[in-house]
C-alpha cells in the first residue's frame, strides 16, 4: 500500500515538474517555429508518460519478486493487490484536488474576465490568471499521471491474479505476460514519440500527433505478437498462441476506436460541436441542453464497442484453452495499454502548450507568435479529451478485469476456508442483499459527481467574489497601472481544493468497506459490478460533454456566428463554464473511483468472506 501511494504521488510530482520547465521552453520555441514548439512541448508530455508506464512496471515487478515471486508465484499476485490500492487511493486525491483547484480558478477567471471585464484569456491584469495557469498543471499533469500511474498498476496486477487460473497450462509466464507486454509497448511509445513533426508551419500539429500514434500502435502490434508467441504457445507447446496474439489486437483496435469517437465528439470540424455552436445564438439555455444531449448520445458508440471487445476477447481466450475466456480479457487489455506511455505524452503536452500560450500572452510576444501557440493550444484540448475517453475504455476493461479478479480470489478463499469447489461463486441479483448491494452501487456514482461538482462551484464562487473586489478597489489593474494580487486567488483555491476534497474521498473508500462487512462477498460483487458500469457510464457524459462544450466556445472564437464579444459567444462561455467542471473535475475522478473500488474490494476480499 505504501510504496503504491508513494510511486502514484511520485508520478503526479514528475508529471508537474517536467511540466513547469517544459512550458517555458516551449513557449521559447513556439518564437522560432511551430515544429519547434510542438517537439519541445510534446517530449515534455513524453517525459511524463515513460517515466510514470516504467515507475508502474518497475513497482509490480519489484514487489512480485519481493513477495516470494519467484519460488511461489501463486501467491505472491493476490499479495500485492496492496499496491494497486495505494495507487488508486493517492491517484483519487489528486485528482479529484487536482481538478477542484484547476476549475475553481478557471470558472473564476473565465465569467470575470471574459464575460464581466471583456478581457481576453490569460490576460496578466486578470487577477486569477496565475491561479488558473497552475491549476492546468495540477489537474492536467499530477491528476493524469496519478490516474493512468494506478491504472496501469491495477491492471497489471489483475491479469496477473487471472494468470494464477492457467498456472497448469502456462506455468509462470501466464503470470508474467502482463509485465513483458507492457514493457514491448513502452519501447513502442518511445519510437512513435520520436516520430512527431509537423512537415511545415502550416500543418496542423493534430496531425503529427495522430501519425505518431498510428506508428506506436503498428509497432506495439508487431511487438505484442512475439510476446505472445514466446509466453502463452503453452508449456508443452499444445495451445494456439495466435487466438491470444488476437485479443491483444482487439485492445489495441479498441484504444484507437475510442480515441477517434471522442474526437467526433470534442472537435469542431465534427457536427456535434457545431449543433452545440450553433444553439448558442440564441442564448445560454439552449447551449446548455444541446450540449448535455450530445453528452448522453456521446455515451451510446462506446459501450456497444467496449461490448463487443470484452465479448470478443473472451471467446478468443475460450478459443485457445478451457477456462481461458477471462485471460482472453486480460490479453485484450494488455493490448489496450501498449500505447499508454505514448497517450500520456499527449495528455500531458496539453497543459504544457496552455501554459506556453499564458506565457506569450503575458510576455506581450508578436501575434505571430501567439498563433503559433492557439494553433498547438487548440491541438492540447483535443488531446486532453481524447485521453480522458482513452482513459475510460481502459477503466471500463481494468474494472471488468479486476472484477474478474475478484470472483477468482472470492473462490480461492472459499475453497482454502469452506472446502467449496473453486468455479462456484454465483452472483445472485434476486437475493435482497445483493439487490441492494447493486443499488447503493449505482447511487455511489451520482452522490460521488455531485460532491466534486458542488466542490468546484463553491470554490469557484470565492474567487469570484475576489476578482470583482479587486477590479472594483484597484480601477489601476484595468489600466494596466497597478499588479493584481495574483496569490490572493491562488490561496483561495488551493484552501478550497484540500478542503472539498475530503468528503468525496471518504465516501469513496468507506462505502464499499461498509457494504461488504455488513451484506458479505456477494453483495460486495454486485456493488462493484453495477458501480463500475454506472461510474463508465457517467464519466463518459461528463468528459464528453464538457469537451464539446469547450470546444464549441473555441469555434466561435475562430470568427465563426460573431466571433469574440458577441451575443452567442457569451452563451458559448456560460456553456463551457458549466462542461469545465464535468470534464475535468467529476468525470476524470470517476476513472479512478471505478478502479478504487474495485481495489479496495480486492484487498479486503478476506474480510467479506469471513463467515459468509
């Protein structure tokens, strides 16, 4: 539990630290070139995703071995569950922190100093600009590189627990294959990152981006066919290796499918943002319900494919052996986190290319130089949108993964204490207790987003209250005669983040505890069971429909239906103001409550089972 706490909020250091220094060097770059810029920018975000995909191998392994790995791998997976629990327990902190204080200081800056004073963004006389360039990082940066840091772990862990099943079969490299597949896609990553360019100024850096990604998957393709050729072809050779090799494809095809839907969903070019676009000109009200309507239709395209993965890959691990459908999952999601090193990178280049925009902004640099930065900002929201949706379908498979984990430990435990059959842990809907296990399952999710959202708007609601006393006290700052007080809006959301912070982690880590002490192991499955499918469902609302919202805003700022200052972009900035907290404040928590759960009730799987 410690060293999975200490390796997540490490991860979260790294992922601010690289961040801070990268944005000034890009900002540097983004004066000489736009390739300049987006390379400097984009191997910050690298820095970020190798460090946190190997400090995540380099955990598991280290604590696989240091349990008895190598003399009794059977138990040494089911000992380290720990791990993926401190991970998930710093990573929801920080990100549910980290989005409170970056989106209390943006809804702040943004109705001020937009809609109020009709200053532009990342103006230095906005007195929460400072704030709201922080936040960018401790959001964006910490939250995300804690997020896919116990992501991966947990993951990581789980395939292992299902490998236990196959011990017969594959012996210790069905233990071990999760690792090795893992570290195939890291080197992946680390090729496609070294591919990203733009040919020339006017390229869009989008592009650059998503050809490095096709190069990473391609290799990480090729790649995971050897490993699964050298670990699952059996201990005597008798299985068919390719059935896996396919599971691992299917992961693999569905991180890329899940990265264009979010793109049809977040980007302008797309007709949902441009329905949201256009139901601004007549006002705040009707932005707002296209854009909560393209959120709950932004939730149909995944699930079907999030279906028919976990379907497929199950039949295909069938296929290859008896009892290998769950490993099959497994392999599939495996496949799915070969690229994450890579989709780090990208998320993390968001911020940094924000901030570079800050930046140039405040510094007063050419307006050539400005666009440069709104072309590589532009890019970095829509890279954040698509990791987040990245980082769904991952917590969607990890929980169904880790779900499956579960049920194997919940089994192993009844055989070791009640002699019952291993292959006999049904999960019963029409008993009460599991019915209503199930229930507070699914009402965990809601009562969850709305502490996280109220968070925000009470933080938010502070430092709006303070940039109107400053801009009213100081007429100076207007004129550009006096310095806003910068520290006073960053005191305000760092108190009001810490503070907001604690009741949803509480019922996060203490209703799960709760349901499976007092309503058993089945009940404590059907929790976890239907809060995961509500908690990916709801996320994918929230991150949708916030980015379409954010998105739609910057297409009226492109000049389009008025452009800057008018009617409908006002509207546009009431829209993106409600989506800020969905998208980067309850919707990203929820990935890692989805896996918290799951966690927690891995590690207290021996409790639920005492006198069951």
């Amino acid at each position: 539990f410690i060293s999975g706490a200490a390796l997540s909020a490490l991860s979260g250091f790294i992922g601010m630290y690289t961040a801070v220094i990268a944005n000034l060097r890009a900002a540097a770059g983004a004066q000489r070139s736009l390739n300049q810029a987006l390379r400097t920018s984009f191997r910050g975000g690298a820095v970020t995703g190798l460090a946190v995909t190997a400090l995540s191998l380099l955990g598991v392994a280290t604590l696989f071995y240091a349990f008895g790995g190598a003399t009794d791998p059977e138990r040494a997976p089911l000992l380290i569950v720990g791990f993926g629990f401190g991970a998930s327990f710093v990573a929801l902190f920080a990100q549910l922190g980290g989005g409170i204080y970056t989106k209390a200081a943006d809804v702040g800056a943004d109705l001020v100093g937009k809609v109020e004073a009709g200053i532009p963004e990342d103006d230095p006389r906005n007195p929460a600009v400072v704030a709201d360039l922080v936040g960018d990082n401790v959001g964006d940066c910490a939250g995300r590189g804690a997020d896919l840091f116990e992501s991966t772990a947990a993951e990581n862990i789980g395939a292992m627990i299902l490998g236990i099943i196959l011990l017969p079969a594959f012996g210790v490299q069905g233990i071990l294959f999760p690792l090795v597949a893992r570290a195939s896609g890291l080197i992946a990553s680390i090729i496609g990152i070294f591919t990203v360019r733009v040919k020339s100024d006017d390229e869009n850096p989008m592009s650059a981006l998503s050809r490095g990604y096709l190069v990473t998957s391609a290799i990480a393709a090729v790649a995971l066919y050897f490993v699964t050729r050298a670990m699952l072809s059996g201990v005597d050779g008798q299985v068919n290796f390719l059935f896996f090799y396919f599971a691992a494809l299917v992961g693999l095809v569905m991180s890329i499918i899940f990265v264009w839907i979010t793109q049809y969903y977040t980007e302008y070019r797309f007709r949902p943002v441009r329905e949201i676009a256009n139901a601004s000109v007549t006002g705040p009200a009707t932005n707002i319900i296209a854009g909560v309507s393209v959120g709950f239709e932004a939730v149909a395209v995944p699930v079907v494919v999030i279906a028919v993965a976990i379907l497929t890959a199950f039949r295909l691990g069938e296929a290859a052996l008896p009892n290998g459908g769950l490993y099959g999952t497994a392999v599939a999601t495996m496949g799915m986190l070969a690229t994450v090193a890579y989709i780090l990178a990208m998320d993390t280049y968001g911020p940094i290319t924000d901030n570079a925009g800050g930046i140039i902004e405040m510094s007063g640099a050419p307006d050539e130089v400005r666009r440069r930065t709104d072309r590589l900002d532009a890019s970095g929201n829509t890279t954040k949108a698509l990791t987040k949706g990245y980082a769904v379908g991952s917590a969607a498979l990890a929980a169904f993964l880790l779900f499956s984990a579960f049920t194997d430990e919940v089994q192993i435990l009844m055989h070791e204490r009640f002699g019952r059959p291993i292959g006999t842990f049904p999960v019963d809907i029409g008993k009460p207790e599991v019915f209503i296990g199930a229930f507070i399952g699914a009402m965990l999710v809601f009562l969850f987003s709305s502490t996280a959202i109220r968070a925000v708007g009470q933080a938010a609601q502070v430092v709006i209250q303070e940039v109107r006393r400053q801009f009213k006290e100081m007429p100076g700052i207007m004129e550009g005669t006096q310095k806003p007080l910068y520290g006073r809006c960053v005191d305000i959301v760092t108190r009001g983040a810490l503070k907001a912070m604690v009741v949803p982690g509480l019922i996060a880590v203490l209703t799960p505890v709760i349901v499976g002490v007092t309503l058993k192991a089945e009940a404590a499955a059907a929790f976890l069971m239907v809060g995961t499918i509500a908690g990916v469902i709801m996320a994918l609302f929230l991150n949708t429909g916030g980015g379409a919202w954010d998105n739609a805003k910057k297409y009226i700022e492109t000049g389009e239906l008025g452009g800057k200052r008018s009617d409908p972009h006002k509207a546009a900035v009431v829209g993106d103001t409600v989506g800020d907290p969905f998208k980067d404040t309850a919707g990203p928590s929820l990935h890692v409550l989805v896996k918290l759960l799951s966690t927690i009730t891995l590690v207290l799987a021996g409790l639920f089972v005492a006198g069951a």
